[in-house]
C-alpha cells in the first residue's frame, strides 16, 4: 500500500510540473503585452523598461521558468497585472465561491444520479427507465451555456422565482458581527445563524447549481445504472432471488456497494469537469468566483493570474483524484486484500 501511495504521490507531482510548464509557455507566446496593463495606459518608454526589468519579463524565456518554479515550490505566485494584489491572496477569497458552486452542484448531481439510477436499474426497458434515462440525456446534450441563459430567461425573465447574478444581494452587515464578504459564504451564514443571508445566499445559487448539476447527473445516472444492473447478473444476487426477495430489498441491503467504487470515480472525474465548467457559469452568472477571475485574467493577459489558477486547479483536482483512489480499499475489502502495507 505504501509503495502504490508514493507511486501515485510522484505521478501527482509529475502531472503538476507538465501542466506549469505547458501553461507557462504557452500564456508567454499569447499576444498582448502585459507590462502596458500594470503600467497603466499612455506610458513612457523609460516607464516601459523599467516595469520589463521589475517584473523580469526583460530576462529570456527559460530563466524566467526557473524563476517562476523556484517561486512556486515556495508558494509565491507573484501578483496579478490587474488587480494589483497577490495572487494567492486573490484564489484565497474566490476559491469559497467556487467550491460552494461545484459541492452543491455535485451534491445534488450524486445524491439524485444515483438513486435514480439504482432505482430504475431494477425496472429496466419500461417507461420509467426510458423517461429517467431521456432526462440525464438531455443534460448531457445542452451546451452549458446555453443552459444557464435559458434558465435565466426561464426563471428570473418570467417566473421571477430567482435572482438573474450575483452571490447575494448585498445585503451588508447583519448585527454588526457578519460580513457578506466572507469566502464561505452559505456555510458562514448558516453556521453563525443569518438566516435571512442564509436563504438569500441560497436562492442565488439555486440557478447556476441547477446548470451545472444536470450536466453530471446524467453521468452518474448511467454510471449507476450500468453498474446496478452488472451487479444483478452475479450469481450471489440471483441466489437472493431464489430465497424471494425482492430485486429492491437486495439492491438496498447489499447490492448497491458495488456500484460505489465506478460511482466515486466518475464523481471524482466530475469535480474536475465542474470545475472546468465555472469558466462559462461564473461568466454567465457573474459568480465571483475562481472560474469568472480566471477568464478575466485570460482576456487581459495577466500571466502570474493564470499560472496561479492554472496550478490551482491542477493541484485541487489531482488531490481529489488521489483521496479517490485511497478511499477504494475503505468501500470495497477486496480492493484493499491487493494490497500489502
């Protein structure tokens, strides 16, 4: 077991430093100069030179990646050309948007994707099954952005049941000790008990949730489904059958833990391809997220921005990837019989 954990904790570490690198030359040969965004418009050409030579950006292109390693291992990654603070600091405060966005999202996406797949796993070919199937389909089907403004113009042109944008309503400071600024903003205000931030906070995410969800709730609906009914071919479920229980019993009692491990790999996958898909929701939906900073640093060419997120994002999903991996051997004994400590 620890022989495979440090061939997956070198793999991790592999996998980071070829996206840094690939992302780095590839953000340096984009067009557009970012030294004019942190010098501000009509500059001079001393004030040019000077800001080339403070940002490095006069060195050549390989001693500038050593550099920026070099910082990397030392967790500065610089500051951003636009909004003129550290880039740290700045996926500090958003990243509480996005991961409030993506674990709803994904919540929701799980908890119903795999019921309902278990559940018409045991009626498969009727018109339940078609009709459950057609719904994940067409999630699969629709562009996301495309899905998030139709619901817009659905819910919010005509319903008037949601917000159109935003996080909140801006609600300020609710007796004096609460802050509508904080990173965490659902968990804060139900924790210290705001509950009319609660709820606002609430019916904001409502929306671009409900965008994201069913682009993954059709996957794990198939992934459950196919497993569930894999599952009921094995002869220990047919024995249950022969000693008359139902399919539905079994499948509650036993039969669904062998549909969690291809379940938790493809809500694992999932996290990463939600956390892809905050680039066009958080646009759509003016999330102040890590998805909305990263495509306003792409459009302005704010290179130490994009490493910062670009790395971000590598590291969070690769991370979750391997607790995936280690929680195979604790939902499945004959996964974790292979291995040896």
């Amino acid at each position: 077991m620890i022989k495979y954990l440090g061939k997956r904790l070198f793999s991790m570490v592999l996998i980071m430093i070829t996206v840094v690198t690939i992302t780095f030359f590839i953000s340096h040969s984009l067009p557009g100069d970012p030294v004019s965004l942190w010098v501000g418009d009509h500059p001079t050409k001393e004030q040019l030179n000077t800001a080339k030579e403070n940002m490095g950006f006069d060195r050549p292109i390989h001693e500038q990646y050593l550099s920026f390693l070099g910082s990397v291992f030392t967790l500065d990654l610089g500051v951003s050309l636009r909004t003129r603070q550290p880039v740290s600091i700045e996926l500090k405060h958003r990243f509480g948007a996005t991961f409030e966005l993506v674990s709803v999202s994904l919540f929701i996406a799980v908890l119903f994707g795999f019921f309902l797949g278990l559940s018409i796993a045991t009626w498969p070919n009727t018109q339940y099954d078609r009709i459950v199937r057609g719904v994940g389909y067409l999630g699969l089907s629709f562009p996301i952005f495309w899905l998030g403004m139709v619901l817009q113009l659905f819910f919010f042109g005509i319903l008037k049941w949601f917000p159109l944008q935003g996080r909140h309503s801006g609600l300020g400071i609710i007796n004096g000790d609460f802050s509508v600024n904080s990173d965490f903003f659902l968990f804060d205000t139900l924790y210290s008990g705001q509950w009319g931030l609660f709820y606002d906070g609430l019916s904001h995410i409502v929306l671009p949730a409900t965008t994201m969800t069913l682009g993954v709730f059709g996957l794990v609906l198939r992934t459950a489904r196919s497993a569930m009914i894999e599952t009921m071919n094995e002869p220990f479920f047919k024995t249950y059958l022969a000693y008359g229980f139902e399919p539905g019993e079994v499948v509650r009692h036993s039969a669904y833990k062998n549909t969690l491990v291809p379940v938790s790999t493809v809500a694992g996958l999932s996290f990463g391809l939600m956390l892809g898909g905050t680039f066009l929701v958080e646009s759509i939906f003016d999330w102040p997220g890590l998805g909305q900073f990263s495509v306003l640093s792409i459009l302005t060419n704010d290179f130490p921005a994009i490493m910062g997120v670009t790395l971000f994002y590598t590291v969070l999903y690769v991370t979750i990837n391997f607790l995936i991996d280690i929680f195979y051997p604790i939902i499945d004994p004959r996964i974790k019989s292979q291995f040896k400590w």
